[in-house]
C-alpha cells in the first residue's frame, strides 16, 4: 500500500507552511504530497486566507525534486477545462511530469457565494464534470499537429491546438472519487486512472468498490486497470498521551478519531490500513490537518510505513 500526504491548506495555511510538509514527506518517502482545492476554510477563518491549489502545486512543481503532487479534488465550477488544461499540463512540465488530477463535481455552496463563482444544482454540476473530463482528457491526447473538436452543452471547443503537452502520456493520471451511486461510478469506470473514497468507513468502502466495478463491467473495462484508493484524517501517537495531544491539537475527539480515521498508536494505525487493503485499497490519502506537527509525519515514516509499503 502507497501512503500519500493530504494537506486542507484552507483551514489556515502560507505557501511556505505547505513547502514545508511537501518537502518533509519528499525526505521521509510518501509517495505524494496532495491539497485540497477549496476557497473558504471550513469551521475556522483559515487565516491568513485560502491559496490556490494549482498556483500551489506549480510552485512546489519548482521547490520539490521527486514527490508526485495533485489535488483531491479539483472543484469542476472552479475552472474552465481548456484553461484548467493547460495549468495542468504547464505544472506537469514544470514538474517533470509528476503531476495527478484530481477532479470533482463540487460541493461546498459558501466558498462559492463568497467568491462569486456560480454554483449550479446537482445535476447541472455532474453534466459540467462529465463534460470537463471529456475536454481535459481529450486536449491532451491528441496527437501533436492535431486538432481537437467537441461539441458540448456546456464547453464547445472547435478546432482547438490542444497545447500545451503535459511530459506524462498520454496523459497525468485523472482521479475520480465520491460516495454516488450512478454517475460517479459510471465517471470512474469512463475517465478515472484512480478512484478515490473520502472519509469514509469499511462497510462503505466495499458497497462503494463494488459499484464502481460493476460500471466497468458494464462499461467493458477491467476493474483491474483501476487504481484504488481512500482518504483518512490521520492522528498517531506514539503513545495515548501523544495520540491524545494530536488530537486535542486539531479539535477533535480521540474516540471519534478512532471510530472515522487512522487514529491512535502506529499498531492501530497499521491494523486499520491492513483491514482497507482487504477491502481493496491500494493507496491511502492522509489527511494531516496540524502542517507545523512535522514530527507527526517522521513518527508514521518509522513506525507505519515499513509495514505497509
């Protein structure tokens, strides 16, 4: 099993706060360093503000040399897909092609009013996903001398270059992920290199699994050729008094830690990932909501990550 940094820069971050855990989880052997793409922090007033993820994530294409860097999830009413195509490609470049997408329909109503970005029903929202996926993905397959041409509702593009290349090809790893039970599947089993469940229990985890294999089936894809991966707060101690420390420290209870994420010692934490690997979970996002607890991150690079990897 992969173990990746997942990052909630929303709730209170800097750019330098953010290098610090990338650069952090580059030296200690994470596989990733991911953030969130939110606009308004969640809880708190996220000072000293929000910043943007792909801005982030080019900036960090620069100041890291190894650690693959994305975003779980990319909101769909963020961005336009050509441009957002682009940006991705460019960080790719910059990164020497260690860039994933992560995308999604979008959910949180009050960043949206706050900063004027229109939020459409839900239904509106996943026609405008599925037609994103279809642009990005298309823009950068095309072949070089191509052009590119798709007739949407929503996003028309007509006879477009399809520049810039990412380095990745054909193209960066797309990311899928969400408890729906029709067209998130149906996305996943069509687009997605890797689907990804947040936040969510064992007995969800293998209902929602299953209805993503089942759409590829249906779609005539091996499940196979999924990626297949969850997201968990993480809080680790090396005993109770630190693991109750971390938790005090991100406001949250440690049985409701225990009970919702990979909370408690490194062998709880070791025996939860072992019982979603079962489940089929190849990859697992942790969520790490305390960016000056460096030490919270060395404690699970030596005492989880030798027995998962």
């Amino acid at each position: 099993m992969e173990l990746r940094i997942f990052t909630e820069p929303q709730q209170g971050a800097t750019y330098d706060d953010l290098l610090a855990v990338a650069r952090k989880a580059e030296e200690l052997g994470f596989g990733a360093f991911f953030r969130s793409d939110h606009y308004l922090g969640m809880g708190t007033e996220g000072l000293p503000g929000p910043t943007d993820a792909w801005v982030t994530l080019a900036g960090l294409a620069r100041d890291t040399s190894t650690i693959r860097l994305g975003t779980l999830m990319t909101s769909a009413t963020f961005r336009l897909p050509g441009p957002l195509a682009i940006a991705v490609a460019q960080v790719d470049q910059m990164s020497g092609g260690r860039v994933e997408l992560g995308i999604g329909a979008g959910w949180y109503d009050a960043e949206h009013t706050a900063y004027g970005i229109a939020f459409p029903d839900v239904r509106e929202r996943f026609d405008r996903l599925e037609e994103q996926l279809s642009v990005i993905t298309g823009l950068w397959e095309t072949p070089p001398g191509e052009r590119f041409s798709f007739n949407g509702r929503h996003y028309p593009l007509v006879d477009s270059p399809a520049l810039p290349k990412p380095v990745q090809r054909p193209r960066p790893p797309v990311i899928v992920g969400g408890q729906g039970k029709r067209r998130t599947p149906a996305l996943a089993a069509r687009f997605a290199d890797e689907f990804n469940l947040p936040f969510v229990d064992e007995a969800t985890t293998r209902t929602q699994f299953a209805r993503v294999r089942s759409a590829c089936e249906e779609a005539g894809r091996d499940p196979g050729d999924l990626l297949w991966s969850n997201a968990l707060v993480l809080c680790c101690g090396q005993d109770e008094a630190e693991f109750r420390r971390r938790a005090k420290a991100i406001g949250r209870e440690p049985d409701e830690l225990r009970g919702n994420g990979l909370a408690g010692t490194p062998h709880e934490v070791v025996d939860k990932l072992g019982r979603y690997a079962a489940l089929g979970a190849e990859r697992v996002y942790l969520q790490t909501l305390d960016l000056s607890d460096l030490e919270h991150l060395e404690l699970v690079a030596a005492e989880v990550l030798p027995h998962v990897s």
